[in-house]
C-alpha cells in the first residue's frame, strides 16, 4: 500500500533547537511599524502609541528575537535621528522604499516595545552609507552604562538603563544593486571587518552576523561568502543567508520543493565556512544566521515600476500579502529545514512580522488578524524545543522538473527531554490524496498522542482577511494513534501536521 514511513530514534540526533531560530524582523518597509506595531490614536494604542491587539497576536509566538530596523531601510539610515525628543526629529526621504520616514520610532521605542513583545533585539548597523564610526557610536550607546558621551547621551534621553543588545548584523544584502551603497565583496569584507574590530572592542560580548549573499540565486553566489569570510571570519560569529519563494503561475509541484533548495544553500553556506575555517587553519566555527526567510510574491520589476509613479508619502502599504494554504505549508517545510539543521543554523529570522510579508496583518484604525503562515510559525515556536531528531523517512515521491523525484513527506521531530515530549511536524505535500504516514518509535515505549494538529483546507488557495479571518486555521482531530509502539497517522492532501506525543501517565497532558 503507498504509504510514507518514518523512523525516530532518541540517540539519533541532528542537533539541538536554539531558541533564536524562531526569530523574526521588522524593517521600517510600509506598514510594518507605522501603521504595524506603532498606531497612535488607535483604540488598541498605549500611552506610546503601540497597538496591543497587534501585541497580543505576536506574544503567542514566543518570538525570542527581532531583526531591526532592516533590511533595506537600514542601508540609507541615520541611527542618530531616530532617538532623542520625538518632535525635533527630522523627517527624511527614505530611498530603499521610496516613502517618508518621521522618525516617531527609533531605536529606544523599538527596544521597549520588544521588551513587551518578550524579545530581544538584533540590531543592524548602516554599512551602506555610514561606516565604521556611527557603528561603534551606536553600541557605546546602546550598551555601555553611561560615563561617555553617547552613553550619556541615552541617559539625557530618558533611558538610564543601557539596552544590552547582544546581537548585531553588519549591514543587509550588501551584494545586491537595489541596495543603497551596494560594494563589491572585497569592499564589504573590509569594511565590514574593521566595523566589527571596533564594535567589539567597545563590547567584547556582542555577537556578530556578517552578509551572505541576497539570495543563492545571485550570480555571484557562493564566492561572495568565500570572499567574505576570508576577511572577516575571525571577527564575526554568523553569516547570513536570506530567501524567498513563491508560487509561479499554477506550479504548485515546484513550489512544495522549494525548500529543497533552502536545504542546499545551507549545506554549502556550512561548507564554504568550514572551508574558510580550514584554509585560516582556526579553531573557531562560524555558524549560520538565516535572517530573512518566508514566501514573498514580490516582483522587484513591479515595484521597480512602482517606483517611479507611486507619490513620496509616509508608510505606503507596500509588499501586504494575503497568504494562501499552500503558502502556509511551504513555510511549514522551510520551518522544517531549518529545525534539519539546528547543528548550524543558529539564528533564523521569518521576514517580516507584522503587513509587510508576514503572518500579521491590520487594518489602519481596525482590527488584526492572523495569515495562513501564522500557524506553521505558531506550532514550531511553541513545540519545537530540545533536540532535532535525525528522523529517517520513507516517502513515495512525484517528478518534478526542477528538482527531480520529491518525496510527498516532509518531516522532522523534535524531543524535549525533560519535559519527556516528542513532536513530529509533517507536511503532505501530494495535492491529490491523503499519505498513510506509519512510525517506528524504537525507545519511545510508553509515550502516546497528545494532539494530531492539522492545517488544511479544501481549497489550496484559500486565504485568511479581515472580513474572514478565520477561512483556515488549524485543528486537532488528526486520527494520529500509537498501538504497540507504532505510529499511524492519515495526512490529508496538502496538510501540515504537529502530531504531539508524551509519556503516557506522567504527564499534564495539555
Ligand atoms: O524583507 C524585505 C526586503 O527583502 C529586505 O529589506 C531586504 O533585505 C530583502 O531584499
């Protein structure tokens, strides 16, 4: 019978879950923080002008932290104008975006907010059109207590308590045309290692992330991270990578797979680091920060195009998608690659949060709603904790031009050990019919189905609004069931699947 077979084995591991791989990132890019997070005079709104119900849809997600303040945007800003009294800040043409940025957020009333929002802060330094200077002036200010001048100057703004940033990327896609201040390889290695020399050295416990390419599509992929690492790989603790998919015309078989692409961009990103490593003859190991990822229906011609006819006004709606089942599974799948490979990738980052490209959306002045994509974020955030299992699957498989036989199974599982939980998170990639999934728990005797969560729908394309905010979300009556240490589970056609498994008797079992 076709069915798909795993097989998890508790000494079998393929790496620990660090927390941070449930990151997010809000740019200044359209309505992800004026409009977003940040609605003065909205009924929601506090005495800062944040909105709460937007709060409320993010605390669930257990987002441990968020990239800021881009992205693009961050290429072409002045970190200086951002803080200080609100009403002397000046507004500026914001080039990334074409908008007009006000400057009411910067880098204090982000960190607060974050504070609020449960998480930290990874902040991104200018090495468009800034350099070396204003980034170590923005870890002295952020970082050191007081008793110099930008220090002191925090505490002449009202935040005595210094924010205690600890992770810092040097730049965004510094490799790519569309950014502003684009350099070559050797350019951005340079500069980017003396920034980092002194940052450090005005706070030796930062952690650093240096630029991968924009996208392993770029043809100058993988030797931009070869040249990169060569200057800067004993100055910098992670190198980015950044990618998007989408769903081309009807190709929903190609779509699915995308994440098998993800899956060897990491590998070779890892290889060309332990390369580095070897040639440099260094004990250290460089690790993998993949802070922008998600689904994106963004054509960069159209905004092009845009561009030139859209007039300069303050947060444009701009990249607001509305995201479809099978754009939630496909993030459900890039979960799961991220989660292969928690031995490298350390840092993971679904761009954005909050209307621009993300799982949340809001209507200026109305209310705010969860996307498709909320929920795969949801349950990874929330269950995936522990080890990551080397799980050994057995799928039937379909042909795919782009990337030959795909397996219909997509899977991974995750145990916390001292809460003695085991979590399988699987995707059903067959668009025609339901996949028997069975399971070898060797080691696992006792445990027993908690929950068999599924997301589907009988439409793939069916989307969340704000009139039907609820057209898809998940629910547990998943038939997944153990008899004599088996596992059998029906995966509906395109599901994604956290079927959630404890031993049986020792338990609060919620
Ligand atoms: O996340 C949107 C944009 O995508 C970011 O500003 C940029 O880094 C990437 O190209």
């Amino acid at each position: 019978m076709r069915h798909a077979r795993i097989v998890a084995d508790r000494d079998f591991r393929a790496g620990d879950v660090d927390r941070r791989l449930f990151g997010a990132f809000l740019e200044h890019l359209g309505r992800a923080i004026y409009g977003g997070i940040y609605e003065p005079g909205h009924p929601t709104a506090d005495e800062q002008g944040f909105r709460q119900d937007v709060l409320e849809l993010i605390r669930p997600l257990n987002v441990p932290i968020i990239r800021y303040p881009g992205g693009n945007f961050v290429s072409g800003y002045n970190w200086e104008d951002g803080v200080g009294p609100v009403t002397q800040r000046p507004r500026r043409l914001e080039l990334a975006w074409k908008s007009i940025e006000t400057n009411a957020v910067g880098t204090n009333e982000f960190a607060a907010w974050a504070k609020r929002a449960g998480a930290e802060v990874m902040l991104a330094v200018n090495l468009g059109t800034r350099g070396i200077d204003a980034a170590r002036n923005l870890v002295e200010y952020c970082n050191r207590p007081g008793g110099t001048y930008w220090s002191d100057l925090r505490i002449t703004h009202g935040v005595p308590e210094p924010h205690g940033i600890k992770l810092w990327c040097l730049g965004n896609e510094m490799d790519g045309p569309w950014q502003i201040g684009q350099k070559t390889a050797d350019e951005y290695g340079r500069i980017a290692t003396e920034a980092a020399k002194v940052m450090k050295w005005v706070d030796p416990t930062i952690e650093l992330v240096a630029c991968g390419s924009s996208h392993p599509r770029m043809s100058t992929y993988p030797q931009w991270e070869l040249t990169v690492l060569e200057h800067t790989y004993e100055h910098v603790d992670y190198i980015s990578l950044h990618t998007y998919y989408r769903l081309n015309g009807d190709d929903l078989g190609t779509f699915l797979a995308q994440n098998l692409e993800m899956d060897e961009y990491i590998r070779t990103v890892a290889a060309t680091c332990d390369f580095v490593r070897a040639k440099k003859r260094s004990r250290k190991r460089v690790h993998l920060s993949f802070d922008e990822w998600n689904v994106w229906y963004h054509s960069r011609e159209r905004d092009q195009e845009l561009y030139r006819t859209r007039p300069w006004t303050v947060a444009p709606p701009l990249t607001e998608e509305q995201y479809t089942l099978v754009d939630a599974l496909v993030v459900g799948c890039m979960l799961i690659t991220l989660l292969k490979h928690a031995d490298r990738v350390k840092i993971a980052c679904i761009a954005q949060l909050v209307n621009a490209i993300a799982p949340i959306s809001t209507v200026t002045g109305g209310g705010a709603w969860r996307q498709t994509t909320y929920y795969p974020f949801l349950h990874a955030s929330r269950y995936g904790r522990g080890a990551v299992l080397d799980l050994q699957i057995a799928s039937p498989v379909y042909d795919n031009a782009q990337f030959g036989p795909v397996p219909l199974l997509e899977a991974t599982a995750t145990l916390d050990e001292e809460a003695e939980r085991l979590t399988i998170f699987a995707v059903n990639r067959d668009q025609f019919a339901a996949l028997p999934l069975e399971g070898d728990l060797r080691c696992f005797s006792g445990f027993d189905v908690i929950e068999h969560i599924v997301l589907e729908h009988d439409s793939p394309h069916a989307t969340n609004t704000s009139e039907h905010p609820d057209e898809v979300v998940p629910h547990a009556r998943g038939d997944a069931a153990v008899r004599d240490g088996r596992l059998s589970a029906t995966l509906p056609r395109l599901s994604w699947n956290v079927i959630r498994l404890a031993r049986k008797g020792d338990q609060d079992w919620s």
